[in-house]
C-alpha cells in the first residue's frame, strides 16, 4: 500500500473503477465532459511505464529496476487521448499486445504504485480535481472522492466491447486476456482491484451510455 496521505484539501474527485471492458473509459470522458472536468485514464500510465520498460530492455518482472525506471520516466498524458512516454508517442503501442502481456507485472510492483499513485494525486490537486479511471481511484488514491464508482459488465460483454476495439486478435483471445488479466488485478497484494468502500456499483452489460452519465452527474450535483 501507498504510504503517502491523501490531500486535506477538497477536490471534486471522481473516482471510476472496474474491470477490462467495463466501461470506465466511455463513461469516464463523458461524465467529465459533462462535469467541466479533466479526466486521467490511470492505466495508460501503468502501460506507458511498461512501454518504457521494454523499449529499454529491462525485463518487466525486474522489481527494481522498473521501480527505478518508474521515479525517472516523463509520462505525458496532454489530455487528448495521447500519452508520450520520455518524449515519444507511445499512444498506439501501449494499446498492443506486447504493453498488454506484460503491464499486470508491472502494475504489482509497489514502487511503481507509490509513484503513480503521488503523481495522480498531483494531478488531481493541480487541477482542483478531475475524473480519474483505474483500478484503485475510490480505494487507494482518492478514499475520499466526491462520488466513487464501480462499473462492471459480464465477462462475456466485456470480451466482445474489448475485440471490437482492437483489429489483430479474435474474441477467444481476447476474453481469455481479459479473463488472465482481471485474475491479476484481483489477486494480487497490492491495492488489488476491488469495489471500494463506498462505491456505487453500476452493471453496464445493458445499460445505455446515456442514462449512466444523466444518473452519475445528477449524483455528483
Ligand atoms: O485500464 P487498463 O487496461 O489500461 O490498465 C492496464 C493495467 O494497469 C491493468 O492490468 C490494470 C492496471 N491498473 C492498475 O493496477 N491500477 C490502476 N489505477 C489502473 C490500471
């Protein structure tokens, strides 16, 4: 666990949790359009720490070493669906199959997490607060968010959401992806994935985008 404090100042935080393919990215950028607020996909910043990873060599499983890797690298998320990593646009790359095998390595490292966890907190502060989407938002970095949601769908919409977006890789593949990776989120010490004390938890298998974000902003007002 991350032993920095939370911040004593309050931030509209939104917290969005859940599993691959729940939804949190949808009804993340939507909600914060509605909100007037930034938004922060967590995980691409665990990816882009991956990508950094590989692209110098060092073995992703290396726990010092990516600790290390994680304090030095610049991860630049400008907020329009980009992520440059160390001065390179790393977007595409860490939506591949490589980043993907190998980040939930990379996200049980504690030292990586305690970074992470500082830098999201920074975000979030700088900017008075945002909507910030990840495994561990209402649990670990924000325990105190304005509004903490879960999101979940069933294993089988979430595979099908999942091959639709990438053109390489059949359904099979990608349900058992989702399927390893769920089970390392969940499984591992820690901030494992988990529904946060507080959480609203919210069932998007049939559900429209619409009257999610209408519920979650009417909420948050
Ligand atoms: O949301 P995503 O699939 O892009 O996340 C990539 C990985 O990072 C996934 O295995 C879970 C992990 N992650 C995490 O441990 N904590 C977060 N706050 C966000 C993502």
């Amino acid at each position: 666990m991350s032993d920095a404090e939370p911040p004593e100042r309050p931030l509209t935080v939104i917290a969005i949790d859940g599993p691959a393919g729940s939804g949190k990215s949808t009804v993340g950028k939507r909600l914060a359009a509605e909100l007037g607020l930034e938004y922060l996909d967590t995980g691409a910043m665990y990816r882009g720490v991956t990508f950094a990873a590989l692209r110098r060599g060092i073995d992703p499983a290396d726990v010092e070493v990516v600790g290390r890797l994680a304090q030095q690298v610049e991860l630049d998320l400008p907020g329009d669906g980009t992520l440059i990593v160390d001065g390179v646009d790393a977007t595409i790359e860490i939506r591949g199959p490589e980043v993907t095998r190998a980040v939930s390595l990379v996200a049980a490292n504690s030292a990586v997490r305690k970074e992470l966890v500082r830098r999201q907190r920074e975000w979030a502060e700088s900017r008075g607060g945002g909507v910030l989407e990840g495994r561990d938002i209402g649990s670990v970095v924000f325990p105190d968010a304005r509004l903490k949601v879960y999101l979940t769908a069933s294993p089988e919409v979430r595979a099908e959401r999942r091959s639709k977006e990438v053109i390489d890789l059949d359904y099979a593949t990608v349900a058992a992806d989702i399927a390893r990776r769920d089970a390392a989120d969940q499984g591992r010490d820690d901030s494992p994935l988990a529904e946060a004390e507080g959480a609203l938890v919210v069932d998007t298998s049939d559900r429209d985008v619409d009257e999610i974000v209408a519920d979650l902003v009417g909420r948050v007002r």
